[in-house]
C-alpha cells in the first residue's frame, strides 16, 4: 500500500502550516513527543490551534499510514466488508478518517467523537478540500473516559490511537460503549509498545466474552501465547516530507511507525476456509530460504521454515513481510 498521505490532505496541512514559526512548530513537536513518551494523554498537551498543527504535522502521517494498513489487512480476510458511516472515536486531526475513505469506498457518512475543540476545529478545517463525507462530517465533542458518554452507532466504529489515553479504571466501560455503538467492525489501532498491547489484550478478553468475532491480526480466538518481553506488535514505512523532517529535527526521508491493530465484528455466518497464519516479525531471510514466525490458526508461535526448493511457497514467502498472512496451500 501507499503509506503517503493523501495529496489532498498534505496540501491543506502546508497551507495551514503557511507563516508559521519552523522553530515554534520544532519545539511545540518535540514536548508533544517527550509528552507521549511520559505517558501524558492529549488533553493534557494539546491546549490550543498551534499544539494541534504540530500534532497534524508529526504525528497525522503515522496515524493515517497505520489505520490505512491496518484497514487494508482487515479487507483481506474481509473483502466484503463495505460500510456506509464511520464514527472516528478520538479523531484527532482526522488522520484516521482519511484512512477509512481512501480504502472503504462505500463510506458516506463520517462522525467525529474528540475531547478537543482545537482537534475538532483543525480536522474540519483539513477536510475541507477532501471527499465530501469528510467535508460534511458530523463533530461531537466529549470526554472518551466519560461514563455518560453515549456514542452514535455505526457500520465501522474506528478508535486510532486513542484508547491508550484512557485512564485504566475508564476502559472497560468505554469499550464497552463503543462496542454497543458497533453495528459490523470495531477497529482498535495504537501505538505498537509492550504498555499499549497489554492494554489490547484486556480489550481482546474483553470483547470476546461479550460475543465479539475477532478478525485479527490474530489468526485464532484462543488466549494469546506471547509473553513478556515480548509483545504482538507490526511496523509500517512512511515517507516524511521537509516540514515533517524539520520539525522532527531528523533527516531520514522516511520512518517506521510502530503499531497493533485489533479488529472485530458482530457473529454472522462463520467466514469460508481456514484462517490463515499472521507473520509476527520481521521475515529472517538466508542461504537456505526464509524464516517466517507465525501466529497460527491453533494458537501456537511457530518459526516456519521455507525452503527454497519448495518453489512455489518460497515465491510467496519472499514477497512477504511483517504483518502479513501467510496460507502455504494459496501457493501451489
């Protein structure tokens, strides 16, 4: 997939990014980014317009690259997943949004659900020029961690990079709610750290005694067999342009974003075929072939050999990266 922000939003964050201060936007960046890293939530950094175009300059390309590949994985084991409206829980700027209409064409109606009027009034602002169900979106502004809160209902409720800044004792609740306000997929996608996936596992537990049908990334419904140190976790490639590398303070043209993404729907008709296996790491290739570890379909880790005489499963394999599925039987 293209991991670069659509032309349409890149152009309307430079426009936004006209006469202002390289040096103010670089600093402003660099205390959001020490803010994250500190565990302090957004409402507590982004306080006005400038704190929320620094956010949309540094962080909006991850977030959008993120839920891009983590929708583009769901719409492989679910090609017929076409929604009509999306509620963007935490929208932030609206990266996500942009995400879900570049790979759902069928979207039509968009809500934003944020804590914060800069966010709310930046995310409109850059959907101004963009596809019109982004254009027209609907904003509500309220508190995520708020047990009163009663989300609109949805074909896809998508939380991006948002239910990590929920104080703990308020997410179960929440996810809860949002899971009512789920009519087919909600999408959970954050941060790709050992803090952000334990979180995600109480969200998978969760979900899956409520009746929930987890679609993935895991390749099974049995309890997750990863153990600390390590941790389920997937990276993406994007570009960084000049003003996202000023303000970054680095010269790299591009970054790997570090993420998860969880995904489940409301129980239909069980889907066709066996699941396939989930690729957890980065492929190890060598002389022999490549080295894939899986997550599969019964629950174990399993380093899986490919071998270059297997001709036809090692053409697949080399294609492959982390994150990926990988069925042996589609190579033949």
């Amino acid at each position: 997939m293209d991991a670069a922000l659509p032309e349409a939003l890149r152009a309307a964050i430079d426009r936004r990014l006209e006469g202002q201060g390289r040096a103010g936007l670089a600093q402003r960046a660099q205390a959001l980014s020490e803010g994250y890293r500190g565990g302090r939530a957004s409402s507590a950094l982004v306080r006005g317009e400038a704190d929320a175009l620094a956010y949309a300059l540094t962080r909006t390309p991850a977030t959008y690259a993120a839920a891009r590949r983590a929708l583009d994985e769901v719409l492989a084991l679910r090609p017929g997943f076409d929604p009509s409206d999306l509620l963007d829980v935490g929208a932030g700027p609206g990266g996500g949004g942009w995400a879900a209409l570049d790979a759902l064409a069928g979207l039509s109606t968009v809500t934003r659900l944020d804590h914060s009027p800069a966010f709310l009034d930046l995310a409109e602002d850059l959907a101004g020029e963009g596809p019109a169900p982004l254009a027209s979106a609907a904003r509500l502004r309220a508190d995520l961690a708020d047990p009163a809160l009663s989300p609109p209902q949805a074909d896809l409720v998508l939380a991006a990079y948002a239910l990590t800044e929920i104080p703990a004792a308020a997410l179960p609740g929440l996810v809860e709610r949002l899971w009512s306000a789920t009519r087919g997929l909600f999408l959970v996608v954050e941060p790709g750290t050992p803090e952000a996936w334990r979180r995600g596992l109480e969200i998978r537990t969760r979900l899956l005694a409520a009746g929930a049908r987890l679609v993935g990334p895991c390749a099974h419904e049995v309890a997750c067999p990863l153990a600390a140190p390590d941790w389920c976790h997937f990276a993406q490639r994007l570009p960084r342009g000049r003003e996202h590398r000023l303000a970054k303070g680095g010269a790299a043209p591009f970054e790997d974003e570090k993420f998860f993404w969880l995904a489940f729907e409301r129980a239909g008709p069980v889907p066709a075929g066996r699941a396939p296996a989930r690729i957890i790491a980065p492929p190890r290739p060598g002389k022999p072939g490549v080295r894939l570890r899986l997550c599969q379909p019964d629950g174990r880790i399993e380093n899986a050999d490919i071998s270059r005489r297997d001709k036809a499963a090692f053409a697949r394999a080399r294609r492959l990266g982390w994150g990926e599925t990988f069925d042996p039987a589609a190579s033949q």
